[in-house]
C-alpha cells in the first residue's frame, strides 16, 4: 500500500497542462504522518503556453521547460492507492490531460480543513500554514507554490489536521480511516464561497431566503457534486 502526497504547477485553470510535480511517500502510523520518502520535484514541458497568471504563481516561464520531457511523459505508478493533496482533484485532472489512468483513492486536505474549520477566512494551503505553523510560514512560506515547498506544508498540514480530528473525537490512526474521514468531510457542512460564506447550510434550508438560495446552487451546472449532495440532503430533512 502507497500513499503519495501530490501537488502539480500546471499552465493554467482552463485544461491545465503540468509544468511541475512533486510528490513524497507517507505512512499514516497512530495517527501520525511519517515521511519515508522526502519530496522530489521533476519539470515538464506541458506542450503548450503558460498563462501569465500561472507564471506569476509558479514563476517558471515558457523558456524554463523548454527542453523538459513531455507532460505525457510522467507516470504514476501503479502501486499508489492513496493520492494526498490539498485540492486533490484539481492534480488528478491534470495527471488526466497527462494521459495518467490509473486513479488511486483521493484524500483532501481542503475538504478536511473547510470540515474542521468552518469559518476560518481562508482554507488556503499556506493559509493553513499559518494557522497551524505561524514560525515555519514566515520563514518558509514565500517559497510557496513551488511544488516540492507545497508538498512540505502539505505534510505539516495535514498531520495538524489529523490532530484537531481526533481532538475532536474522530479515530484517524492509518490512511484508511483518514481516507474515510476524508470522503466524510467532502460533504460540507458550511458554505465556503459567496454572501453566505461561513453559514451553516442547515441553518440556511430553515428560512426562505436561504432555501432559495441552496435551491438556486443545485440548479448551477458547476456546482460541486459534493455540495449539491448536502444541500439536497438539509432541503429534504427540513
């Protein structure tokens, strides 16, 4: 069993192509992150341009990757049954436009951190960083959204994460009670977006304005599958 935490630098939110990834190998042993691979980090050239908005997040250009291997070329090896990441499945749609098939369980440090953290102002990797790591984030964090540092705060992260789950009274001791955490968390229970952000979406479905509203987010053809699962759910109940 491989459990990989991933993170990807790609040209862009529309059809994203990889410019960058990194990963490392972890074992969740009692509830702890234990890192048995450090984080590596290999370039691509993603065969086609990068936007400048994701230049100037990443700051590796056109001409950086240029003599880099194809995007097609990166492999995922068919041992990994747990992907990590903050976001994850924005990586795995670009593992996809790579040609990458084979699909591990996802386990989503932003779904675990909106769960446990409803009305924190931002759900950000680095956000959380700071939250949970305020000295490693000021020393460390401008060397954010390079993907081998991401893949660092993303350990960090998600052991804090861990730790205030089980605070809590959640049982995360191995992946897989954090993956089955993490599929529980998907299911949010607060907006995190828009006029509503921070309210309960229970509280919502309890007046007309507010059901109006979750009524309106089902019937958006973006809406997250995951979100419209818990408003249908608070809507019915009422």
């Amino acid at each position: 069993m491989s459990t990989y935490i991933l993170d990807t630098e790609t040209t862009g939110l529309i059809e994203p192509h990889m410019t960058e990834a990194a990963y490392s190998i972890v074992a969740i042993n009692g509830g702890k992150v234990a890192v048995l691979q450090d984080p590596r980090a290999k370039r691509f050239n993603p065969l086609k341009e990068i936007t400048l908005g994701s230049m100037a997040t990443s700051h590796i250009c056109d001409e950086d990757i240029a003599d880099a291997p194809p995007h097609t070329d990166f492999k995922l090896p068919s041992s990994v049954e747990y992907l990590v990441g903050h976001n994850i499945d924005f990586d795995v749609q670009v593992l996809k436009n790579a040609g990458v098939t084979h699909t591990p369980k996802l386990i989503c440090t932003f779904a675990m951190a909106t769960h446990l953290l409803p009305t924190l102002d931002s759900h950000k990797l680095v956000a959380l960083l700071y939250y949970f790591h305020r000295d490693v984030a000021r020393n460390q964090a401008r060397n954010a959204h390079t993907a081998i540092a991401d893949i660092y705060f993303t350990q960090l992260v998600l052991g804090s994460l861990i730790d205030l789950a089980n605070s809590q009274g959640h049982a995360i001791t191995d992946v897989d009670s954090l993956y089955e955490f993490s599929q529980m968390a998907r299911i949010p229970t607060h907006l995190s977006f828009g006029k509503h952000k921070g309210v309960a979406i229970a509280d919502l479905a309890t007046n007309s304005d507010g059901a109006g509203y979750l009524k309106w987010l089902l019937k958006q053809e973006s809406v997250d599958p995951y979100l419209a699962q818990a408003c249908q759910q608070v809507l019915e109940s009422v």
